[in-house]
C-alpha cells in the first residue's frame, strides 16, 4: 500500500521493500507510544499488537563463571527489546509444572524462591544482557525446555523471527506474508507516516548560492528519481550563458 501511493510499483523503484519496512516499524512503535504510553489500564491495549515469542532455554548460572545456590536456566538468543506499555507475560511449555509464570522485574531476581508458600512459582525476568532467566525452588522447572513470551516489542521484525507457531501452523518465512502487530484503527496513519516520510527525501529543494540573500523561492526543485532532467537543465543554462556572452 505504501509503495502504491508512492507510485514506485515498477522495476527502478528509488526505495526497497526493506527499507519501507524499516520506516514501518519505526511509526508503528511511535503511534504506539503516542497512544498508550500515558494509558494506566492495560486491558483498552489490544491483542492484535502483542507478538508472542518462543524462547529456548538452557542451563546457565546466573553470573556467568560466579557461583549460586540456586538452579537458573537461561535463554539461548538475546531478547528483543520491549517497549513498556502493556502486559508482558510468560507461560512454560511444559505440562509438568504450572503453565503460568511470573514476570518480574530483574532486580527481584536475587530475593524470589525463598518463602515456603511460594516455592514452587517459576520466576523470569530480563537481565541487562538482555537475555532471560528463569529460576525456581520446583525441581520440575528446571526441565523446561522452551517458554513463551507475550508482550509488546519494540522492533517487530526482530521478535517476528523467534514468533510461536499458532494452532499448529507454521510461521510465514516471507515477512511479508505475516500479520503486522499494529491495530486496524492506526494503519492508515502509519501508511501515511511513512509515504509524507519517503516524499520529503526524494524531493527537496537545492539552493546553489551560499549567500544572505533570501532567494530560496527561486532554488531548483530536482527529483532523485531523474538526475538525467537534472543534467540536461545544468546544460540548457550553460549554454544559454554562452549565447549571451
């Protein structure tokens, strides 16, 4: 829809797909912040821009080299960044042990597992290497292999590469083909966002004369899609010089 309005639907199209993709993930992050940053109840956020992410796990301490009384396991690829506004969730694919997890803050981590009612809870939390940890009195836990994630990231295509099958479907390989994690309501702004953004690079006015003379109104309007107009006005007035002098 994007390159569409722009027109660039053929061959020497000026902008790729990967860049108007780029553009697309930076204004659907705007939009949402714009909107939902200020926004205390979680529940008026909807499910159609929430991503959810399978994570592998593996054995690790928590400092890495240092020792530890507890059992951690840690995930095997960085996290994508999220971006504070909604619920973050997690929930272990493992029928063994309580399919909820809880979601904490990282500076919780070092002091969870040690009340004898709340034992057996499963704790996650990101760490500021970004990658996740999980730890739990249950010795169950640490036989977990993989868990979900469910939140709100920041860059899209990154989370869109480690997104859960759904009802047994297999993830789309082409981006193209996915669904974009951004309610029905904001896309026409975000189109819109990202066309005005590609217009204003690929026209912009040149002003040759590095004077203090206001005569910008007067500067060429040259089109990076046509540089061969561009030369040939260059020429035109050159040689017009010529026939005056």
């Amino acid at each position: 829809m994007v390159l569409d309005a722009l027109k660039l639907q053929h061959d020497d199209s000026y902008y790729t797909e990967e860049h108007v993709l780029f553009l697309l993930g930076r204004m659907r992050a705007l939009l949402l912040m714009r909107k939902y940053a200020a926004i205390r109840s979680n529940s008026s956020i909807p499910d159609s821009v929430y991503q959810e992410i399978c994570v592998p796990l593996q054995q690790a301490d928590m400092v890495p080299g240092g020792c530890s009384v507890k059992s951690w396991l840690k995930s095997t690829f960085k996290i994508p960044d999220l971006m504070g506004i909604g619920t973050t969730s997690a929930y272990a694919l493992n029928s063994m042990v309580s399919e909820h997890v809880a979601f904490i803050p990282q500076e919780r981590m070092p002091f969870v597992g040690y009340n004898k009612w709340l034992r057996n809870i499963i704790y996650v939390a990101i760490g500021n290497d970004n990658y996740l940890y999980l730890t739990s009195a249950n010795p169950q836990a640490m036989y977990l292999k993989e868990i979900k994630l469910h939140g709100i990231f920041e860059d899209a295509e990154k989370a869109g590469k480690y997104e859960c099958e759904a009802d047994g479907s297999a993830v789309e390989c082409d981006i193209l083909d996915r669904q974009f994690p951004l309610e029905e309501g904001l896309q026409a702004a975000c189109i819109e966002y990202v066309v005005q953004e590609l217009i204003g690079s690929r026209y912009a006015p040149q002003d040759k004369h590095n004077n203090a003379t206001d005569d910008f109104s007067e500067a060429a309007v040259t089109s990076a899609k046509a540089p061969a107009v561009a030369r040939d006005s260059d020429a035109t007035k050159a040689a017009q010089a010529g026939n005056r002098s």
